[in-house]
C-alpha cells in the first residue's frame, strides 16, 4: 500500500489552497500539525513517501513557539528514517535564524544590508557602531516582521535602551541591529524558486516610512484580495533582471531549500540591489490568477507528485 504525501504545517488557514489542490487531484495527503507532530523515536519505517515542510517561524508570534522546536526535532527523525523531506533540517536551520542567513550571504558575496548580532539588549548600543541610522531591530527568528522595531537615529535607540523597551528578542533570545536602508520606489521584490527554477516575483509598494520588508500579504493586516496586501498597497507581478532572478536561485539552492523566496530591495543610495531575506516558507501571493497569471499551488502539487514518483522509483530493489 502507498504511503500517504505528508505536508507539516502550522497555521490553521494559509494552507487552505494546498490542501484543496491535493483533494481536486484525489491525492492522499496526511496534514501534519507542527505544534503536536506525534512520534515514536523507535519507529523504524516512514509512513509518509514524502514530507514537505511548510512550517513557520512566526509560529511564536500565535503561542506555538515550542512547535518551532519540536519541528527540528520532527525532521531529524523524518531523515533519520529515510524519508524524503522537502525543505528538510538543513533549510529549516536557514528559515529560523537570520543569522545564519547573513552568514550564508555573506559566504556566498551576495550584497546585504549592514548588520550586527546580538545576544543582549545590553549590546545593541555597542553594536551600532559603525551602522548608519536609521536601523531595524530584528528577531533572530522572524517571520511576517514580527518583533521589528525602527530607530531613526542613536538617540531614539539610546531611550528605548534605557527604558527596557527592548527586552523581547523573540524565541532564541537573539536579534540583528540592521542598517534600514530606504528602497528605490518605495518597493521591495520577493523571487520565488521552486525546484531550482524561477516561478514568479512580486513586487509590494510600502508605506512612506514603512519598515516592515515582508512582502506577504498576511504582515501587517489579514487582508488578502484582488492584489492588495494586508497594508491596502498594491502586489503586482515582476519581472526582475535575470541577474538577480540567477542570484536568488543560487541563495536558495545553497541554503539547501527545493522550495524558497527570497527578497530584495534596491538600496536608493546607491543604486545597488541588496537581498535581506530568506524564505523556506510561501504562503504564494493571494489572488494569483489576477496577480502573477496562474495558480502557483498547482505548480506546487504537480512538484510534489512528481517529486514522490521520482523517490519510488528509485526505492523500488532492483534484481
């Protein structure tokens, strides 16, 4: 009997569409909650063909924090069985940690905004030496923006310093102080790869002042119609330059993520592109038929399929 297609996820509604593009198909999926994915550590057979990953880091942000860790967990064990894992432990590390994902810029000579890590709130005044204000405070995981706050200059940082405005660095207790840099057109762009190849990019014009990069539509408000993101500015397909289209396929293929956005802005200083996000996790652009022209979930189950046909065959003991 063929095992079933599992798909870990988290929140209760972003996942809606995947789940009705696998029951129009008939596919036999099991969905998997991240905040309880239940497991015997003796178990020695997978019971899933194949697990795709679709959990997020801003699961602290609804009080499943712990699922973050759990999930870990959950995926070295997967691995550990031999079950084939989209977006396995690898990726998941990357998607959890903004650290790391500079770290992993950097290794690769991709332009990012100037930052610093800290451990301590203590640290950021020393820390922002050096950085031009203003800059962002980020959680080391993130996801949706959540935890960032903005200071226009040292001052408003030294007063929020003093007041304990900043004890909260989320779930690991870590951030980055990051240069804010100001986007050319008041816009960002997130480039979506999915199995090593460029699936679409969007464009989201910001707020004046805005410093919440996330371009999806869920950051600030749950609205998710007609092209208008949840802050009621305009989503727009894009077609970026295909030097950066080759540059986010590489960011994603050495963060070892099969699915993944990245994003990017163009630094209105000087001109330059600068990426300052990685995501193992897409909720896809909502109303993407009028947005981007297509469905980006069938893309998806059709990946999906033949990613599990694929792991099959090659189980399949030769004479």
């Amino acid at each position: 009997m063929m095992h079933p297609i599992g798909i870990l996820y988290e929140h209760p509604q972003w996942f809606t569409p995947l789940f009705a593009e696998l029951d129009r198909r008939g596919v036999d999926y099991d969905p998997i909650n991240a905040a309880d994915p239940n497991f015997d550590p003796q178990e020695p057979r997978s019971p899933y063909r194949l697990v795709i990953n679709r959990m997020s880091p801003s699961a602290w942000t609804r009080g499943h924090g712990e699922a973050i860790f759990k999930t870990r967990d959950y995926l070295q064990y997967l691995e550990g069985l031999g079950t084939p894992v989209v977006n396995g432990s690898h990726a998941f590390n990357y998607e959890i940690s903004k650290i790391r994902q500079l770290d992993l810029l950097s290794r690769l000579g991709v332009r990012f905004p100037p930052a610093r890590a800290i451990s301590d709130p203590a640290e950021l005044l020393a820390a922002s030496a050096g950085l031009q204000f203003p800059v962002l405070i980020k959680p080391n995981v993130g996801g949706s923006g959540a935890g960032m706050r903005s200071f226009a200059d040292r001052g408003e940082l030294e007063a929020a310093v003093a007041a304990g405005e900043l004890t909260d660095l989320g779930p690991d207790h870590s951030a980055l102080i990051q240069e804010h840099l100001p986007a050319e057109g008041e816009s960002i762009v997130r480039i979506e790869i999915l199995a090593g190849e460029f699936l679409y990019a969007i464009r989201l014009l910001l707020l004046p002042g805005s410093f919440n990069l996330c371009p999806a539509d869920y950051c600030d408000l749950p609205g998710m119609a007609d092209g208008v993101s949840g802050r009621g500015l305009p989503v727009e397909g894009y077609e970026p330059p295909q030097y950066l289209i080759e540059e986010a396929k590489r960011i994603i293929a050495a963060a070892d993520m099969e699915l993944g956005g990245v994003e990017y802005l163009v630094n209105a200083r000087d001109g330059a592109p600068y990426f300052y996000d990685i995501n193992a996790l897409s909720n896809f652009v909502a109303d993407a038929p009028n947005v981007i022209g297509f469905d980006p979930f069938v893309n998806l189950v059709d990946f999906l399929l033949e990613r599990a046909e694929a792991e099959d065959t090659s189980s399949i003991a030769l004479p």
